[in-house]
C-alpha cells in the first residue's frame, strides 16, 4: 500500500473512545506497515484545519476518528481545499462518536475494527455533499449527512449536554426533554426548485444521508450519490402527538403519517416568517434563532472510502 494516510482523532469522541482508539490505530497502522501521521486534536475546529492542510501536503487519504462533528471539520477541510482548486484527498471515517449518522449515511460501519478495516481495504466512491449558507456561516458551511431545523436541532443541542450519556441512548433523553422544552413551532417557508409552501413546522430534516439521531430514518430511501436532497417536514403537532410519531421515525415509516410532508430538491431557501430557526448541519450548530437558509447539494464532490452497496 502507497498511500499516505493523515488521521485526525478526536479523543473526547465517544466519551473517550476516540483517546481509547489511539494504541490500537497505531498499532493497526504499523502492522501493515502504512504511512501515516495521526494527530489528537484538541480544540473545536483543528480537524478542519488538518484536514485542509494534509491535501495540500499531499496525502492521498484523510480520516475522521470520532463523530459527525469531527466528520464534519474534515469534511469542510476537504471542500475548501477543492474549492481552491487542489484535488482534494479521499476521505475515510473511523466511527467512534456519539452518533455516527454520516458514516452510515456514506456505507462506513461503525466501530474502531471495522472502521479501519473499512479505511484500508474498502472502495472508493465520489459522494454528494451539501452546503448551507445562513445563520453563524452567511459564507457557507458543508455537510455530508444532513440539516435539522427545529424539532430536530434542538435534540442534538440537547443531547451534546449529555455528557454522561452517549450514542443513540443520548438522543432518546434529548428527545424526551426537548419535547417540553420546544412545542411551539415556527412559521416558516420553504421555497424548492419546483413548490413553495408556508406552514407551522415543528421539524424540517433536509438529508443527504438518510439517518439522524442515532437511530432516526429521517430519509430512508436517501442515498448520497443521486443527485438530489429529501426533505422530511413536520407539521406543527401536539406533544402527545410527537410521542406517537417516534416509533415512525424510529421504522422510517413517517411518510405514511398526515402530518408529514416529503419531498426532494436540489436548492432549497428555508425563511423564518413566524419565530426562529434553530439549525444544526451534520450535528454542529449553525445557528440558535436564524432567520433564513439558502441550500444547495453538490453532486459527486469528495471521494469516501467505504462499503459498496450491492447491487439487487
């Protein structure tokens, strides 16, 4: 093997997992001889930064040790470089966060072993990837997974103050109080290439990947090669409602649901007319109380190694 592999870990990823992968990454690394450079990194947005700047030293493959966060700063590193006009690195994700919901969305198990393994030994295929501008990035931010908007985001907020508790577990909890914290549901419209519609949205997922949460089927027939973003809206609901409406999120069954509106869409303006939007992209916060969105997916932009589906 030739390629030169930059590792970027998080080692808070996981409550701790990522630190406790670090032996055994190097360990794994050497016995197959490979050429690599791992970092810890130690603060907010240093896997962004090591991920920009490994493409221009000419590493063949960068890799996310962690969560979606961490997926996310490699991920915009990546874009930048591409958007300076250098052929950005491959990207390989070792899941070992809190929700690992890109790396399911982009055929990358979780798990240390079969992260690296699938780092190593998988195949190569160019993914979509979608950009937000809006909120605290009016110059815009990438995301592999996806964005929530309400409902949604404020489960991630909650769940990321879960410090005792991690993976899906955690956004259960969060769930659960973010139901009596967040039952008012904002005005909002949303203009797509071919509708618009204005109504009371309690939650709007706009996925490239198909899962949230853990555990979400936000999009279930999503696939992050065709082109094309799933939105999944929530009408405005009562609380009770929202209790029955989980185990559909949990099946990806919601569509079936009166109150749900499906639908795809390349670019996609989301405004606040009533209230505010709280936003997340692939987990990390976009804004607290934003007023308007603009998004866009970008077909086949970064190569990620990962497990090819087979065909039917």
């Amino acid at each position: 093997m030739n390629n030169r592999y930059k590792i970027s870990v998080n080692p808070v990823a996981g409550r701790g997992a990522g630190a406790k992968s670090i032996p055994q990454l190097r360990q794994y690394l050497a016995s197959y001889q490979i050429d690599f450079d791992l970092v810890a990194t130690h603060q907010p947005g240093e896997a962004f930064y090591l991920s920009h700047q490994a493409t221009l030293d000419g590493f063949d493959v960068v890799v996310a040790v962690g969560g979606d966060g961490t997926a996310n700063e490699v991920l915009n590193g990546l874009m930048m470089a591409r958007k300076e006009g250098r052929l950005a690195s491959a990207m390989g994700i070792i899941a070992v966060g809190r929700g690992n919901d890109m790396a399911y969305g982009m055929h990358i198990p979780p798990g240390l072993e079969a992260g690296l393994n699938t780092v190593l030994f998988g195949q190569r295929k160019l993914m979509d990837v979608g950009l937000v501008l809006g909120g605290d990035y009016p110059d815009g931010k990438y995301f592999g997974n996806g964005i929530g908007i309400g409902f949604d985001a404020v489960v991630g907020f909650e769940a990321a103050k879960l410090t005792w508790l991690s993976g899906f577990p955690s956004y259960i909890v969060a769930v659960f109080k973010t139901i009596f914290l967040y039952f008012q549901a904002p005005t909002i419209k949303i203009e797509t290439d071919s509708q618009t519609m204005e109504l009371p949205a309690l939650m709007i997922s706009i996925m490239n990947g198909c899962r949230m949460g853990g555990g979400f089927m936000m999009a279930p027939t999503a696939h992050t090669d065709d082109g094309l973003l799933d939105l999944c809206i929530a009408e405005e609901v009562s609380r009770g409602r929202i209790f029955s409406l989980i185990p559909h999120f949990l099946r990806g069954s919601q569509a079936t649901q009166k109150e749900i509106h499906t639908t795809h869409a390349i670019q996609i303006v989301v405004t606040a007319v009533k209230g505010s939007l709280p936003v997340h992209a692939d987990g990390e916060t976009i804004c607290i109380a934003g007023d308007k969105l603009e998004i866009e997916l970008l077909p086949k932009q970064v190569e990620f190694i990962c497990i090819l589906e087979e065909a039917p």
